[in-house]
C-alpha cells in the first residue's frame, strides 16, 4: 500500500471513530431510555444456592455434609440446622452484534444505522441485566463478563463504540451454559451462520438471534437504471431496469429470513426481526423477555 493510501485510509478510520464517538451520547442515553422503560427488571431472585448472602436456617437433611452444619445455631436447639444463602450464582449473557461495514448503513438519513439501533439494543438489555446483578460481555472484545456500576460503563463503550469480527464467535468462552444474543442482518446466509454457532450449540447455549434490517432492504423500491454498491468495498452492480428483478430479490430476501429462524430453531433459539424505521422499545421487550425466564 501506498504512503498516499495508508494516509488516505487512516484519515477514514479516524473521520469514522470521531463521527460514531460523537454519536456516543445519545446511543447511551438512548439505552438507558429504553431500560428504564422496561416494565420489570431482573431482580428479586430470593431462592437458595451457591452465594454467600445469607437467606435462612433449615433443618439439616439426611443428606447434608456435617461442612454443612451451622454448630452456633444448632447449639441453641435439639436440631441441626443449615444455613442456607441466597442464589448469587449470577448468569452470564453474551451480546453480539455485526461489525461488518454493511451493518454501519441505512437508507435514509433521518434513520439509524443497521449498526447504531443494533448497539441500543444490546445496550439497553446491558444495563437491566447488571441492574438485575447478571454478568454481561461483548463477545470478542472481553475475556471475561463484568458486573455492576464499572462493569456497566465498560460494557456500554464496547458495545457502542467497537464490535468484532464474526468469527470470533467460533472460538469464544462459553463456561457454565451462558445464554446469548447475536444480532446481525445474517445476509451471510444461514449456512455461514451455522458453522460460526456450532461452538454454541456444543456448549448448550441458549439465546436469541436478532435480525435488524433497513426497510429499503425489504421493500426494494428502486425502478430503471440502478448501480447497487457493497458497503464493504465489493464491485458495484448495474441494472438498466431495478424493477425487472425485483420478485427474485423478494423471494431471496424471505427465503433467508425463514433459514435463519430455522437455524434458531434448530439451536433451541428465539428468532426476533427489527426493521429500522420502526421503535425499538417492542424488539428489545422481545429480546430480554426470550432470554429473562432463566435469569430471573
């Protein structure tokens, strides 16, 4: 590459990482809207387990270790008693979304990048699953899942202001059967998409594969002389009559929604669609609810 290129390309990379850091703001203050508008957060999970809150005294069981006994409570009666404490095994959701350039698009100006309402959802489900006392991580882009107040910022800027490459789901952590959320516009097709989730189908994963699309994507209003371009730098394509391929393209846009939610029906996932020109406040009551009753 070329000293002109490479300056060409950093002045690029650094006009993007200015425009989405301005962006930040109101991506944040747009999630913390959205989950604090959900009619229930993840709390009150007062059952007992493996933590170290106390809950209660029980009667000691036949099958209870003598390492079990609570011997200062239990000399205080004829019994044995156990103390038990409250559930804090935390569950660990990981969130995802696409970083390929065709994500960071939409139609129209006055509507969300593909990657920006993307990054509000999970955002959003962020903050009321460490509300809730859950472990969230950005898949590819954390080690290990965070909690609480700095574990929250740290998630935020992460999932707004980075992503990762999809195939760093391959090869990702999945200890203890964490749940997860990929969102993509999966126009990959579901062929590519299953290979990248095997990992998580072997691991018992549970979650939600969340479509988000632009409206033009599924209307395909274009008619006479149109150049489509890739957004990742592919070769352009030229149509003396847009309208005259329309039907094909309809059949192929819906034929790869019914594969993917297929494929989350094979994985044991829930399948949610998003168009961009619609609130998110519904996709996102859709997200936390698919993944809410095994973490409540």
């Amino acid at each position: 590459m070329s000293k002109a290129s490479t300056r060409s390309l950093l002045a690029a990379n650094r006009h993007d990482a200015e425009s989405l850091s301005a962006r930040f703001p109101a991506l944040l203050a747009e999630a913390r809207k959205l989950a604090t508008n959900l009619a229930h957060g993840l709390h009150g999970r007062r059952k007992s387990g493996q933590g170290e809150t106390f809950w209660q005294f029980r009667r000691a069981r036949h099958e209870d270790p003598r390492s079990a006994i609570d011997w200062r409570r239990s000399a205080r009666s004829d019994n044995l008693f156990v103390r038990e404490t409250e559930w804090e095994a935390a569950q660990t959701v990981w969130l995802w979304r696409d970083g390929r350039a065709g994500f960071s698009w939409s139609s129209d100006k006055a509507l969300p990048l593909k990657r920006d309402r993307a990054s509000v959802l999970l955002t959003a489900l962020a903050i009321s699953l460490i509300n809730g006392g859950e472990r969230v991580g950005a898949a590819g882009q954390m080690q290990r899942p965070v909690h609480g107040r700095g574990g929250l910022d740290r998630a935020g800027r992460k999932l707004i202001l980075h992503s990762s490459e999809p195939d760093c789901l391959r090869t990702l952590a999945l200890l203890g059967q964490p749940k997860a959320v990929i969102i993509s516009d999966f126009y990959e097709g579901s062929s590519v998409w299953q290979d990248r989730l095997q990992n998580f189908k072997a691991a018992g994963v549970t979650g939600a594969l969340v479509q988000v699309y632009d409206p033009t994507e599924e209307n395909f209003p274009f008619t006479g002389r149109t150049e489509f371009t890739d957004p990742g730098g592919g070769t352009p394509e030229l149509f003396g009559r847009a309208q005259a391929i329309a039907p094909a393209y309809h059949d192929r846009f819906e034929q790869n929604k019914d594969d993917i939610a297929q494929l989350a029906r094979a994985l044991g996932w829930t399948f949610i669609r998003h168009r961009t020109d619609r609130v998110a406040a519904p996709a996102f009551l859709s997200i936390y609810q698919s993944i809410a009753e095994d973490v409540r």
